[in-house]
C-alpha cells in the first residue's frame, strides 16, 4: 500500500466512525424515553398509585379490586395551592379501604413553613394512614433559584411537620436525590426523612436506601382513565404492615 493509499484509507475511517458516532447519537435521541420498569410481584408485592385532579373522577372501588394497596392523594402546593379534587378522593378512597396517604408539590420559591402550613391545613380532619410526602422535582419549578436556598426551605418545611408529630416521606427523581438530599439533612441519612424515589432502572438507586418506588408513568388501572403512575413498596406484606403500625400519626 502506498503512502497515499494509506492516507486515503485513514480519512475513510475517521470519516465512517464520524457517521456512525453521529448516527448513534441522532437515534439515542430520538428514541422514546423510557417510562415503565416491570417488577417481580413475588419481590414487590405491595403495588400503589398516585392521584391528582388531572386524574378526573377516579373509581376507587374499581381501583381497590384492580389489586392496588395503597393511595397517594395530592392535597397542596406551594404556599396556598389546594388541589380541589382532595376532599372527594379521600373520601372515596378511604371508603373503597385503600390505604390513604397524601402529598404535597414543592415550590422551589415559596417559603417551606409557609408550605408546611398549608399542607397541614389541607389535610387537617383526614386520618391518613402514610407518612406525609413532598414532592421535590425540577420539573413545573423555576430553574434560577440556588440551591442552597431550595435545601433549607425543604429542610424547613420537613422540621415544621416533625413538630405536628407528622412522619415525612420525600419524593423525587436521581436528579433530585443528588442535588436536594445526598448533601442535606446533616448531611446524614439518619436525620433525612424517608425516600420515594422516581426511576426507570432496576435497581431503581442502587446506592442507597428507598421505601418507595416509583416505577411507571404509563401503567394502566381499572378506574381511572388514562396513564396512571404505579409505585411500589420495598419490601414484602410483612415489612408493609410493620411499617404501617410505625408510622400512624
């Protein structure tokens, strides 16, 4: 092979690998992006949904034969957010015996007492059988708020519903858990309250330790219409009910 033959073939190939890389790349982002992980029911047996008003008017005699254990009801938003369906679900829910819990959508720029208030007040009267849940995510909040700022009005919201006697449950996605809470909390897990966590991989956050698993966007359940987001529980019926007893307001 002559020298210019050689140079010939060297640019081909960095040509071709250039394609290929840039196919990849084109496809990797044009493919639809997973929103259902499978689970081994013999391994997670205790299944759940969560609910807001952009659900409609679920069906929870409906939804409590469809094998589904437990329920998470939006209440509140930020500072004074009520969501209006709330009152009819819990009612309807815990009339269907569904074990109920409630929760609560974190604004990035709302002070977190003034949150935990108005959580607290949506929920006042109901007796919720689950830790009380934030919901932290990126996702419908303000990108320009630091976060420091958004750690200590979580922090504060969580210790103002510790005062009330309340057991906390933060949800969130990987992007979530590392920016609010690896580094919060006292930058100890054993002050940090319990992890719902979103997550399309199995196993959903290998590197530390989750209750709850929210693992479908897109699971269907007899009673509601629609795309309905499915969550489990870590553990068996034995460890559900253990945990249960311990954390009944």
């Amino acid at each position: 092979m002559t020298d210019r033959q050689a140079r010939i073939l060297a640019i081909l190939t960095v040509a071709v690998t250039g394609l290929l890389v840039a196919a990849l790349a084109v496809w990797r982002a044009s493919r639809p992006a997973r929103l259902s992980v499978e689970l081994d029911r013999e391994r997670y047996p205790i299944s759940g949904i969560d609910l807001s008003a952009h659900n409609g008017v679920p069906d929870f005699d409906s939804i409590a034969a469809d094998s589904i254990g437990f329920v998470y009801l939006k209440a509140s938003e930020g500072g004074d957010y009520r969501d209006p369906s709330f009152v009819r679900n819990y009612a309807a829910a815990t009339g269907a015996g569904l074990t109920v819990g409630a929760y609560h959508f974190f604004r990035f720029d709302t002070d977190g007492v003034r949150q935990a208030r108005n959580m607290l007040d949506a929920v006042k009267g109901c007796r919720l059988d689950l830790p009380l849940a934030i919901d932290v995510e990126e996702n419908g909040n303000p990108a320009q708020v630091p976060t420091g700022t958004i750690i200590d009005r979580l922090e504060a919201m969580v210790a103002y519903l510790r005062v009330f006697g309340r057991e906390v449950i933060i949800y969130t996605n990987k992007n979530g858990e590392a920016r609010f809470l690896r580094d919060s909390f006292g930058r100890t897990y054993n002050e940090a309250p319990e992890l719902w966590i979103c997550s399309f991989t199995d196993p959903p956050l290998p590197r530390r330790k989750w209750l709850l698993w929210q693992h479908s966007h897109t699971g269907r359940v007899r009673g509601v219409k629609g795309p309905v987001d499915l969550n489990t529980f870590n553990g068996d019926s034995t460890a559900w009910k253990a945990w249960l007893s311990r954390v009944q307001p």
